[in-house]
C-alpha cells in the first residue's frame, strides 16, 4: 500500500481504525471551531467598543460587509403576492433583474431595501 499520511497513520484495511481516526480528527477541530468562534464574538465585541487587539504578529481589525435584503412583507405589499412568490425563494439579484426588466418599479425597490451589516474578524500580518 502506498503511504497514506502521517506515520501513525493505520493501514486502508484498518476500516474500523481508520473510522475511529476519522472521528476523533472531527471532533477535535469542531471543538476548535466553536473555541475560535467564541474568541472571535468577543474580540469583535472589544474593536467595537473601541479597544485594540493586537499581538507581535497579527493586528486585529474588522472587515465590514453589506447585504442588502428585502423584508418580504413590505415587497409583497408594494409589488403583490405574484412578485412575491416569485423572487421569495432566491436572492436580491433575481429582484433587482425584474426591476431591470422593468417588470418591477426600480424606485419602489430601492426604497423597500434593508441593508444589513456583517463584520468579520481579520488578522492582518505586522511583518509586512
């Protein structure tokens, strides 16, 4: 057989073994997951209290993204239950191609769009 990683690594034909691998390399990086995402709610609450996060290598800073949404009560009301149903199940781009095809008023549109911030959590090197 041919090397299929670390040294510890079991033969292929070690199923059950390679299985019990498997999951404990799974849990180990869910439980590290949820530790990071708990970090990072609270680093992100400390920049948006205005504090600073940095080590040695890294500066913490937050990336700001926006979303814009429509509320789907306020679009059914404004353009009815057929254009509704109709860009209720995909994103804002199938709406704003019916305002673009004039099938919808562009204006009403606009109005009824909710923009919706997301911040993320990014290190940036200081060794640059």
């Amino acid at each position: 057989m041919t090397d299929a990683g670390p040294d510890d690594m079991r033969e292929l034909d070690d199923l059950p073994a390679l299985l019990e691998r498997y999951a404990t390399l799974r849990d180990t990086l869910q439980g590290l997951e949820a530790e990071r995402d708990a970090l990072a709610a609270q680093i992100k609450a400390a920049l948006l209290s205005g504090q600073d996060a940095e080590t040695d290598l890294y500066r913490a800073t937050l990336k700001v993204s926006r979303r814009v949404e429509y509320p789907l009560d306020r679009f059914r009301e404004a353009f009815g239950d057929a254009a509704a149903l109709e860009v209720a199940s995909v994103d804002r781009k199938k709406a704003e191609a019916l305002a673009k095809a004039g099938d919808l008023d562009p204006e009403r549109l606009r109005d009824l769009a909710v923009v919706r911030e997301v911040q993320a959590l990014v290190l940036q090197p200081k060794t640059i």
